[in-house]
C-alpha cells in the first residue's frame, strides 16, 4: 500500500535536507535566488501539508504565498538540526491555523481540487488519491493530518511528532489506527 514505505532512502532524504539547509542559510544571507531551489524542493510537500489543513485550493495558494515570504523574511531564525522541512512546515501550519481561526469554517474537499496535489507528486496514481480522498472524510482532523504528512509529504513519524508536538507512539498509533480505518473503508 502507497502509505507504508513512503520514505525515501536515507540518502536521498539527507541529501534533500542538505540541500534543503544550505538553500535556507543562502537565503539568511540574503541572495533571495536561493528561494526559488527551495520553493522547488517543497512545494508539493507544502502545498498537500497546508491543503489537508485548510481543505480550500484557494486559501491552500494564499497560505503557500504566505508561508514563502515568511521564510524568506525569516531565514537567519533557522537553526539547522537537520530537518529543514518541519521548519518550514510548522510556519505552513501556523499560519493556515491562523486563517482558520480567521474564518472559522472548514469544509470539504471537491474531487476536482484533488487534481492540485496529484499534479504536483509523481508518486500518485488514481487508486491512491482515491484513498487520500477516503483518508480526509473517513478519519479525524489529527489521523488525516497525519497520514498526509507521512503519505504526500513524506515525513518520518518522528518529525510529524515533533511538528504536532505529540508523543511518538501516538502519532503511530493514530497512523495504524487511520491506516485500519482506511484498510476496513475499502
């Protein structure tokens, strides 16, 4: 199932996060050309994270706009410790729990504007956005959040509970508890 050896090789993730880490110290520097490797490297991964959130295409771009220009403008409070991608997540989370909290509403997701993640990830196929789109009416707020950090952003259980501010053997526990939901539901 697409869910459970989503993680890339180790090499390939700490080459990512390398070059993730010298696009964000470039950027501290101030040569905003490094953006755009950045942008480039995380985009899907930002976008599907903000989109689980705000379930909106619309506000989903306005929070990634946002979420950019955050980090550009706040780069040199970057501190490395390897994972660059929570870094940027966490301002991606806040910032679509603050447009949240602005609009108090949440709704659900059109089949069309599936289209928006599965454009931007290689990795999907038809009868994974099928689950993706089963994962966000058949599970909770926190288990579809989960799964979609795990499944389209390709985070470690580990970082997912560090960026939720959750003990780990919860946030596994809420990812084979969804995964079983899933499994049951289809």
């Amino acid at each position: 199932m697409f869910f459970v050896g989503v993680a890339a090789p180790g090499g390939e993730e700490s080459d990512k996060n390398a070059r993730l880490d010298k696009a964000l110290r470039k950027l501290a520097k101030g040569h905003t050309e490094a953006m755009e490797e950045l942008y480039e490297l995380t985009k899907t991964a930002v976008y599907g994270y903000i989109f689980s959130i705000l379930k909106n295409a619309q506000d989903a771009e306005d929070i990634l706009q946002d979420t950019y220009v955050k980090v550009c403008m706040n780069a040199d409070q970057y501190t490395a410790r390897g994972k660059p991608m929570a870094w940027i997540l966490t301002i991606a989370r806040n910032l679509s729990l603050m447009r949240i909290r602005s609009q108090k509403r949440m709704t659900d997701i059109p089949d069309y504007e599936w289209e928006a993640i599965a454009d931007g990830n290689g990795n999907f196929g038809t009868e994974d956005r099928m689950v993706l789109q089963a994962a966000l009416t058949q599970l909770s707020e926190e288990e579809s959040r989960i799964v979609m950090l795990h499944a389209v952003s390709g985070l470690k259980h580990r970082e997912i509970a560090d960026m939720m501010d959750m003990p780990l053997a919860t946030v596994l526990s809420k990812y084979n508890r969804a995964i079983k939901k899933l499994q049951k539901y289809i």
